[in-house]
C-alpha cells in the first residue's frame, strides 16, 4: 500500500474525527467542518503526488538502463507548486558517461524545465484568473493552498507564444455571407519604452495610448433563445493584439488564413467588412478577396449627430436630409446639403466639427452608401459592445497601465479564451521538445508479459514467502512496467 495512503489511515481519519466531534458539538459552524475536512485531503494529496514522484526517482536509481550510461551525482530537493499546494521531494542529478552531460532524469520524463516551479494545472488556473481578473487575484488562484507573486504572473503571461496556424476542414462550412466587424480598444501605457518617458501635451495629457485591435469572423445573428429579443453572433472568432504599423498585414493574413481553412470562399456571395473608417480597417479590403467595406452604423451616426446637434430643433430633419443625399444622390448633393448647414453654422469649433464630419463621410463614400441602402445580406455592426466585452472590461474600463508587450499578450489571451480555448492546452503548446538522452536509439520495453516471467522467476527462487502472482502481476511491478518505457526512452 501507498505509504501516504497508509499514513492518512494511522493519523488523517484521526484528524477527521475530531472534526466530525467538533462539528457534532457545534453544527452551526459548518465552514469550519468543512475547512477541517479540506486541510486532511489537501494534506493527503500532496502527501501522494511527493512519494509518487520519490518512487519515480528511485527506479531511475535502480534501473539497470540507466546504469548503462549514466552516473549518479547527488539528491537534491525540488520544491514545486501544484494547484492542489506547494510540494517537496527528492531527485537525483545524474551524469552522463559518455558526454559528461548532468541532468535530473526525472525531470526529462515528466517534461519539466530547468528551474520550474509551477507545474501545468497550476499554470492554467492563473491564466484561467488572469484572463478575467487581475495578476494579484491570479496569483491567489494559482493554487488551493499556496500563491504566487504579481511578478511571477506578469512573467508566465509576457512568455506566452500564441499559434495562428489554421489546418482546413475535412468539409469546409457553406455560407451565403460572412461578416467581418473590426474596431480598436484604447489602453493606457505606463510608458512608452521606458519608465518616466511619457511627454505631456498643452491639454496635460500624456501620450501614452496603445490601440488594441480586435477583428473577429461570424455567420450572421440569431436569437438567443425563441422569445429573447437579444441576438447573438453564429460561430464568431476573434482576434486581437496590438499588431502596430506592419504587423497589421500579419494580422489580416491570419483572418485570410482562418475563412479559407474553414469555410468555401469560392461559394460565398459576399463578405462583408464592418468599420469605422480607420485606415488599418481598410487595409483588410486589400488583403482580403471578394470583400464589400461597410460603414460601422454606429459610427456613421455619430459623425452626422456631431454636424448636427448644433442646430437645436432642426437637428433630426438635417440628419434626414443627409441620409436621403447619401442613399439616392452623389457626393455634390451631399456636399450641398452640408454647406446649407455650414450656413448656419456659428463658432470656430462648431464649424471645424461639421467639416470633420464632412470629410469623414466623403472619404467612406461608397461604405456609407451600402450601409444606408441596407443591400442584401447587410447587418448592424455589434463592434462597439465587443471592444467593451472583449477588451476594455478587462484592460481599460478601469483605472490601469500597460506596457506594450503585457497588453499585447493579454489581447491575445482574451481571444483564445472567448474562442473557447482550454487554458492547460495552451500551457502545454509553450514547451519545446526536452533533447533526448544518450542511448534513446535504444528503444527496448520490457513487456508485461516479460515482467510476469521475471517476477515468477523471483516467487521460485524466494519460495513460500513471496506473494504468488499466478494470475496477475503485483502491485510494484506493474508500476515498475508502466515507468519503464519512459526510462529506456530518454
């Protein structure tokens, strides 16, 4: 039996009568009943992960492969946090005979790097925290018993390398349109490239915000449920990161990248790009095929609202005017509709806000002509609400700095979590393949059926006394046929 096992029924399940007794005595406190049952499992688990892995090191130690080519050196203790709690145990450091390399073996077979202190679960429950909350609350949620620093979150989350391969469907999805909405979220910097570098302008305003861009791909809306008159995107995915100057080709190639790998673009009637207008926006239209750009109608009406609020209870009949010049006339009609406005007009600052309004339409001319016409297939553009649900609810809704790498890291986090990605996953893609071991090319496994004849050969020769295992193999020796393997194949 599992000497932790054994210890937990000579003293755990003592510990846990007394809590039972306590409890008994005082049912009202029931949080300290189930305190006092935790504590006694936690301490068992731990109790089991640390002797499983002294046993794993011992058989390295005897292990008649490993003696073929390596030397051991020393024990020495590794300390590592859990999700569970925070473990210590024993491994051996060994030398090789050949190459004078020194290693801990155990940690090559269980794909730890050197100087770890968190182990994967632990890892995905802080990014699991991370990615909602804060790198303080992450590091409390590291593990059950135990926590980390800020520091220690920043570091786990700034090394994080995020895959944009996309492999293609076995059946590729068929869709009359897919839509693509774009907007940017803006994050605060606490500096630029280094700390006390951020200028003040004459407003005293500092110049440190940071776009977050966020880009995502749907099917079209839905209700969310028969009576709701709430909709929801169909199949979205998203992407975000900071992709400045250049990198926002990188960008759009990865969006190109997904719509060919999952759906039939040769049968898609139209695709649909919405936005505000900002050049990085526009780009996608190049880099993108069979694209029709449409103006964010959010954005649109903002831009016709800031024309026109000025004129008091003529607003809502100007902005009538412009829709009509917009849908079913041309530029000069819509710029007469303007200068009727500009007429009116009174103030420096009222008139430089028209003509900015002005200019921002005609320079997305044919966008806002097919947002008004309302063509085929055209949706409202939710945008805006994922910029806030996306992005700024975890970055910028709340009084907070970034540096550039950690905002854009956190970007992409975002995106991999609300595309459903699995957070141990994730932590599983950042470790690059451990080098192999002198004497890997030797690929011999003792076999069960080998280990069975061995452990036979043992009861004759211990006679009476050793436990028979005519039927099966003992508890030991299947652990040692299970870890085998790994040790001839490091």
């Amino acid at each position: 039996m599992i000497k932790s096992i054994q210890q937990f029924l000579d003293f755990g399940t003592k510990s846990l009568e007394k809590t039972i007794e306590s409890f008994l005595q005082n049912p009202k406190d029931f949080a300290s009943f189930v305190y006092g049952v935790q504590e006694e499992v936690i301490k068992l688990g731990l109790d089991t992960i640390q002797e499983t892995l002294e046993n794993c090191d011992e058989m390295l130690r005897k292990s008649g492969k490993r003696k073929q080519n390596w030397h051991i050196i020393k024990k020495d203790k590794k300390t590592l946090i859990t999700s569970l709690g925070t473990i210590s145990f024993e491994k051996t450091l060994f030398k090789n005979k050949t190459t004078g390399e020194r290693t801990y073996l155990l940690d090559r077979i269980l794909g730890f790097k050197e100087h770890q202190r968190l182990t994967e679960d632990a890892e995905a429950k802080m990014l699991e925290e991370a990615v909602e909350t804060s790198y303080r609350k992450a590091g409390q949620a590291t593990s059950i018993s135990d926590t980390v620093s800020k520091q220690t979150v920043k570091n786990e989350i700034h090394n994080l390398e995020f895959q944009h391969e996309y492999k293609d469907l076995p059946k590729k999805k068929k869709v009359d349109y897919l839509y693509i909405d774009a907007d940017e979220d803006h994050i605060s910097l606490q500096y630029n490239e280094e700390k006390g570098d951020l200028i003040k302008n004459k407003n005293n305003r500092k110049n440190n915000c940071l776009l977050s861009k966020i880009v995502y791909v749907y099917e079209g809306i839905e209700k969310e449920s028969p009576r709701s008159k709430r909709n929801k995107l169909i199949n979205p995915h998203y992407f975000c990161g900071n992709y400045p100057g250049e990198e926002n080709n990188v960008l759009w190639d990865r969006v190109y990248d997904y719509i060919c790998c999952n759906y039939d673009v040769d049968n898609i009637k139209k695709i649909y790009l919405n936005g505000d207008g900002g050049a990085w926006i526009k780009a996608g239209k190049s880099r993108l095929a069979r694209i029709t750009y449409v103006m964010d109608g959010f954005h649109l009406n903002k831009y016709m609202i800031r024309a026109t609020s000025h004129l008091l209870d003529s607003a809502e009949d100007a902005r009538c005017e412009i829709r009509h010049a917009i849908k079913v006339g041309t530029k000069k009609d819509f710029e007469e509709v303007m200068e009727k406005i500009l007429r009116v007009t009174e103030g420096d600052t009222v008139i430089e806000r028209v003509n900015e309004s002005k200019k921002l339409i005609l320079n997305n001319w044919s966008a806002v002509k097919v947002r008004l016409k309302k063509e085929e297939g055209i949706i409202g553009c939710s945008a805006e609400g994922h910029v806030s649900h996306i992005l700024a609810s975890r970055m910028s809704s709340r009084p907070m700095g970034w540096c550039r790498i950690g905002a854009d890291k956190m970007a992409h986090l975002r995106a991999y979590y609300y595309n459903g990605g699995d957070m141990l996953e994730l932590v599983r893609k950042q470790k690059q393949e451990l080098p192999k071991a002198a004497g890997a090319e030797e690929n011999d496994i003792i076999s069960s059926t080998e280990m069975l004849s061995a452990e036979r050969n043992k009861h004759y020769e211990l006679g009476k006394y050793t436990e028979s295992i005519s039927h099966s193999l003992s508890a030991s020796a299947k652990k040692y046929a299970w870890f085998n393997p790994h040790i001839w194949g490091l």
